[in-house]
C-alpha cells in the first residue's frame, strides 16, 4: 500500500514499508524492532510503536 511507505532522508535515502514492516537500510528485519527510520515514520504518521515492535511474529502469522 502506497499509504506505507516513506521515504526517510539522511546521509543516504532509506524507504519505510510500514505495511510490510521492513526498511531498506534492513536492520528492521534483522533486529526484530523498528529501526530509527521507521520509528520517525510511525511517529509521524501517529501510529503506535508498539504495533510494530514484533513485526517477524506477524508476518509468520499472516503468511
Ligand atoms: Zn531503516
């Protein structure tokens, strides 16, 4: 969903997916928890950080 995704500038551009709970820099999969991108996004967009601090369980789950 286009509505996701971010792109967050800094030394180099990292795309948030938030729908997939997954960032381009990768520490977010790796890690399990939101990496800083990420939790730029999810606090922009007003959303709760908890909701994405197990994003591996979810997807396992949906799949
Ligand atoms: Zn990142």
């Amino acid at each position: 969903m286009a509505a996701d995704l971010f792109e967050v500038h800094s030394i180099r551009t990292d795309v948030v997916d938030l729908g997939h709970f997954s960032c381009t820099c990768g520490r977010w999969r790796v890690e399990g928890i939101p990496c800083a991108h990420a939790l730029q996004c999810i606090i922009t967009d007003g959303r709760l950080i908890q909701d994405f601090i197990y994003p591996m369980l979810s997807i396992l789950f949906y799949r």
